[in-house]
C-alpha cells in the first residue's frame, strides 16, 4: 500500500520549482516545507507556491530535518551538496529524491547508499525521464524484441549556454557537462542494454572516452561503451553546442525519439521496423517531477525500488568517473592534495561495538581482527569513503606494501591518515622486498621510500612481501633488527615465507641477540590452495602448516582468506577462470563450499561470511586481510564478525568431522 508522503524542498532554485509546479499533480505527494542556506530565499519560494500548496513551513536545513512532519526531501542544490544533505536527511529518518547526479563521484554516491542501507529509508536518483511511460515503452520494445537483437544506442543529451559563469563553470561546484546532463544518456544506454539482457541495467565492460576541458570544467565530451554481448552505445554531451537525441539501432529496426529528456508533450516515440511502415507514439499528459515523486511513494509502501535502484544509480556514476578520467578531469576537491572532508561533513569517529579486537604482542594498540587491505583504490576521495567507512565500524588496521599501484595506495593511506590525523589510532602494517628486487639492500631502500609516502616516521608491522632463499636469512634479520631499534618499524615477520624459513631467522635472531619474526603473512582459508596465484606465494592451509600455527601461536595475517571468489561464485561446471580452477577447484573444496553454505543459510549469511568466520575462530591468532572495492564489500566481510562458529562447525567446515 502507498501512503502520502510529506515532501520538503531543499534548495529553492529553478529546479525545484519545476518540482513544486508539477508535484501537485502527484498521486501520494504534498508539499509542506523548504529549507534553504539562505532564510530569505526559503521565504520568496513559501510565498510563491503559498497557493498551490497552502501555507509552507521554512527555515535552514538542520531545521527542516528536525521536522517531524517531514516525510520527505527533495535535495535540489549543487552538486557537491547532495552527499552531506542525504545523508543527514536520512540519518534524520526522511527518504530522500536527490537530483542527478546522485554524488559527484561514484565514492560519494556509495557513501549515500551505505546510509540509505544502515536508515532503511529510500534513496532515489531523480533522473525524471526514467519513470515516464515513454521510457517505459522504449524498454519494452527493445526486451520484446521489436527491432530484432540490440546492436547500437545512440544518446546525446547537450546544450548551449551563451554565459560562462555560474555554477556549470565553477570546477569547485563540479561543473562541467557529464556531470549535469551526461548522465541522462549513460543511464539511458545501461537500461536499454539492460532491456536487451532482460535486466534493469547493463554496466559497460569498457568506456573510451575523449573531451574538451575548459578552466577546469568540461565542454563537450563523447563516450564510446561497449557491453558484455558485444552491444555498443555512443553518448555525447557538453555546455556548448545543443544535440539532443536517442536512436535505438537493432538488427531489424530503429525506436528514434524527439526528446528522450525532458519528454514535451509534443514528443514523438517513432518505430521503424524493416519493410514496414513506421509506427508513431505519443505520451502526452505526464508530469514527470511529479512521477518521480509517486515512484519514491511507492518505493516507500513497497520497500523496493522498481526504477532508478541504488545499484543503477552506482552503475551510472562509476561510468561517469571513467568518462572524466579519461579526459583528464579531475576536480580541485577531489586531488591527492586536497584536504578531503568526510562525504558526511561530519568528524571521523571509530567505532568499536561491531568489531573484534586483538594483540600482536609488541604492537602496543588493540588491531582490529579485521584488516583493510590497501590495494584496490583508485582516488582520494575513493579511498577516503573506504577508509572512513572502515574506521566507523571499528577497523584500525590497515596493510599496504611499497609496489601496490606503483606506490600510490602509499600515498593515498598517508593522506588519509594525515587529513583525518588519526595517525595514533591506526595500526599500519607495509610491507616491501618484494621479488625481484627481494635482498637486503632493496628492503631499507624500500621502507624508506614507503614511509615517506605514508607520511609517517615508523610502521607499527612491517613485513618482507617476499623472501629470497639465495640470501642467507641472518642478512635479512640484521637489517630489519636495525630499522625496529631505529624506530622506523615496531614488530617484523614474513609475507609468504616457508615456515622452515621463518623458524631459521628466529633461530639466528635469537643465537645473535637480534629481534626476531613476530608475524606471518600467508595465503590461508577455508578453502584449502592446490597452487597460488602470483609466483613467489605461499599458502598455510595445508594441515602440517595448521598445526604449526597453532603450536607456535604465530599470529598470522592471511591474505585471499575468501579464496579469490571461490566462496561466492564457483561452480564445478563453470571453468572459466583458469585461476580459480587451478588454485581451488577439488571436491575436498566444494564440499567446503556445500557446509558454508549450508551454515550460511543457517546464519542468515553469505558463504563467504562463513568462509571469513573460520578463519576468524582459528585456534591461533589470526587477522585476516580484505581487499573490498566498494564500501558494501566491506559490509558484507564485516558480517563475519557477528559470527560465533563453534569447535564442532570449524571442524565441520573443514571435513574433519560429518556433522556440525
């Protein structure tokens, strides 16, 4: 059932009055507050639309927040607004309508959906035309098959402006044309080839892009998107020349459209199928700002998104990052240099409720038993959602080493620790030394290089990322002796080192009063490895390597304790990834596989919750390396943390007993 929402408008300008004009013809809406930074503005727009709306209520936005006969807002400010409002909207328990873009970047639009998930309030992208019944009908057309097998979109969604000032030319506010109307023909293209797959979007598998960047904001750019079954899109857009279009190519017809955007009630759905007349539609009477509205309504009564989900939205602004990038766009708030703020505007704060903790013993700091791996992030602001969203739910630790992306995960970890100055909250563990440059030499050079790029004096772990049997281990203990007595390191140990190996440098480190390995860094898991992925690993999942741990109670920080995906996504028919075949495929693993899955059902999990449980409830320390993406990757890791495995279901998991 939906029921009516009471809507707020944030942001009094030009859009928000096309918002307010045609919400009266909403089905669930009413209008019945505006917010502004500015109380006079708020005050000019409650009297404007006084008649059509009644009496609206005014004030800032923290007052109209606050208000509890606000069920909704309509978030029409800048773009680089939008993140902090939604979120303290939502955290404030209202659904939130922002206008298009969602975020300026995919790494502030991830930040927003991760609150709309934690509130469980609907968060809608307002790109209006995708809830029009014009829209609608073009989807049905190409999933119907009506122009045979999809082979091209064409979309083009430009415009000329005849000033070059205000916020379209301010890089500050995110200006430029692919973010303010690009999107529309991005979004477009993914749901059509969606339509094709008989799913609600597509995301391309590559994106060319070129464009022309003035002061700091682009003026025209074209994209080229390729998707998986081989359909191409080409999607141009900018500020200084018009071109508005949609052709829909496939192997038997064309759809065009008139206007795919803005939707004229003199707009034109044109049909033209080979050796056929051509078919015209029209679709007049449709308010489209007042059926985006209806759409959050029933989003709302229905607890789903049908149009425009979180996860298109997501889709959409990753392509927008990989349009800009490769046009050389990057904005002044979003460079390695900049003092990056949290997208919520809010001070960092790390949590501790949902995390576990442990001790190394010569680390003087609890370390989260979970650890970021610091590998998989492609910006500062990327990097900074990821790290923050980590340290809100209690993880203090995070592992780098000196030749992930060249360096630059270095860098970016130590402009996080330096913007936020949590340096003495957080434990960093780097790594170096790795092969071929793997000897005595190479590792002082290295530590310090990454130190500098952290911006830090010392590493609370630091770890050889290789080891070279030609060199006699001694060498390798004197020199990391030397580095933990000067301070630039506090415990050391080995990242894919033998046990043979690591038991000899401890022998010489304790034959020649030197400080020995505290820790190693091996591939460990669930699943247990046949082969590794990279040459020079190692893994301790066999059971000689187990009992050894547990023995010793050497710590161990695992990396791939998730199997690379195996937990998520093999499949004894499917062959297709040479890797994870070699390394994991026997069916020892995909019983393992069948018993987490099983137990994930149990718990209400994923299997690779349960595959990061076991090794969580090692008889040994253990603190297990994960390499998410995307701040949901990290939620759905951090699931295992609520996990209590008993002895029987370790056991159980690892096919030393039949039942759990």
């Amino acid at each position: 059932m939906t029921s009516p929402v009471r809507w707020a408008v944030l942001g009094p300008g030009r859009i928000a009055r096309r918002f307010a004009t045609q919400l009266s013809a909403s089905a669930h809406g009413t209008l019945v507050a505006v917010g502004s930074s500015d109380p006079g503005r708020a005050r000019t727009f409650a009297e404007e639309f006084a008649a059509a709306h009644g009496e609206l209520r005014t004030g800032d936005y923290a007052q109209i927040l606050a208000d509890p006969e606000v069920d909704a807002v309509y978030i029409a400010t800048v773009h680089t607004t939008h993140a902090e409002l939604a979120i303290a909207a939502l955290t404030a328990g209202k659904h939130v309508l922002s206008e298009k873009p969602l975020a300026p970047n995919h790494a502030q639009a991830m930040a927003m959906a991760d609150a709309a998930r934690t509130s469980g309030k609907v968060l809608l992208e307002a790109f209006m035309y995708r809830f029009h019944p014009q829209t609608t009908r073009v989807l049905e057309l190409v999933a119907a098959g009506a122009i045979g097998e999809l082979r091209h979109v064409d979309a083009a969604f430009a415009f000329a402006t005849g000033s070059t000032e205000g916020r379209l030319f301010e890089p500050d506010l995110a200006g430029g044309g692919i973010l303010d109307v690009g999107g529309y023909p991005v979004s477009y293209a993914r749901a059509i080839a969606g339509a094709a797959a008989g799913t609600p979007f597509a995301d391309p598998v590559e994106v060319r892009a070129a464009g022309t960047v003035e002061n700091g904001v682009d003026t025209w750019a074209v994209a080229d998107l390729t998707f998986a079954d081989g359909t191409t899109a080409s999607v141009r857009t900018g500020v200084r020349l018009a071109d508005v279009a949609l052709t829909v190519h496939g192997s038997a017809g064309q759809i065009r459209l008139k206007n795919p955007w803005t939707i004229a009630d003199d707009n034109v759905l044109t049909l033209a199928v080979v050796g056929q007349e051509p078919v015209t539609e029209t679709f007049d009477g449709h308010q489209p700002y007042a059926l985006e509205a209806d759409a959050l309504a029933e989003a709302v009564g229905t607890g789903e998104v049908v149009r425009m989900s979180l996860a298109d939205s997501l889709g959409n602004a990753r392509v927008l990052d990989d349009w800009r990038a490769q046009i050389g766009l990057t904005y002044p708030f979003e460079r390695d240099e900049a003092q990056i703020r949290t997208v919520s505007g809010a001070p960092l704060t790390f949590g501790r409720d949902a995390m576990r903790y442990g001790r190394i013993p010569g680390v003087d700091k609890d370390i989260s038993r979970v650890v970021m791996g610091c590998d998989n992030q492609r910006t500062l602001p990327h990097a900074a959602a990821m790290f923050d969203h980590f340290a809100q739910a209690g993880g203090n630790a995070f592992d780098t080493a000196f030749q992930y992306g060249g360096g630059r995960m270095e860098t970016l970890l130590g402009r996080w620790l330096a913007t936020r100055g949590v340096r003495d909250e957080v434990v960093v563990i780097a790594k170096g030394a790795h092969s071929p440059n793997c000897n005595p030499e190479a590792l002082s050079s290295q530590l310090l290089t990454s130190l500098d790029r952290l911006g830090i004096d010392g590493a609370d772990i630091y770890m050889m990322h290789r080891d070279n049997p030609d060199i006699p281990v001694g060498e390798f203990v004197d020199v990391l002796d030397e580095h933990a007595r000067a301070g630039r390191i506090g415990v050391f140990g080995g990242s894919n080192w033998t046990i043979e190996r690591f038991e000899e440098a401890n022998a010489y480190a304790a034959a020649n009063g030197r400080q020995g390995f505290s820790v190693l860094s091996n591939h460990f898991g669930l699943a247990e490895a046949y082969d590794v992925p990279w040459a020079g690993c190692r893994h301790a999942t066999d059971p000689e390597s187990k009992a050894w741990l547990t023995r010793t109670g050497t710590p161990l920080l695992p990396w791939s304790s998730q199997a690379r995906g195996f937990f998520a996504r093999a499949d004894p028919e499917d062959r297709s990834d040479a890797e994870l075949v070699r390394c994991y495929y026997s069916d020892e693993n995909f019983e393992r596989l069948r018993r987490a899955r099983e137990l994930g059902q149990e718990f209400g999990v994923h299997p690779t919750a349960i595959a990061l449980a076991f090794v969580l409830h090692q008889p040994f320390p253990t603190f297990p390396l994960i390499g998410p993406r995307t701040i949901a990757e990290t939620r759905s890791s951090l699931e295992a943390l609520a996990i209590d495995l008993t002895p029987g279901q370790v056991d159980y998991l690892d096919l030393r007993s039949d039942t759990p």
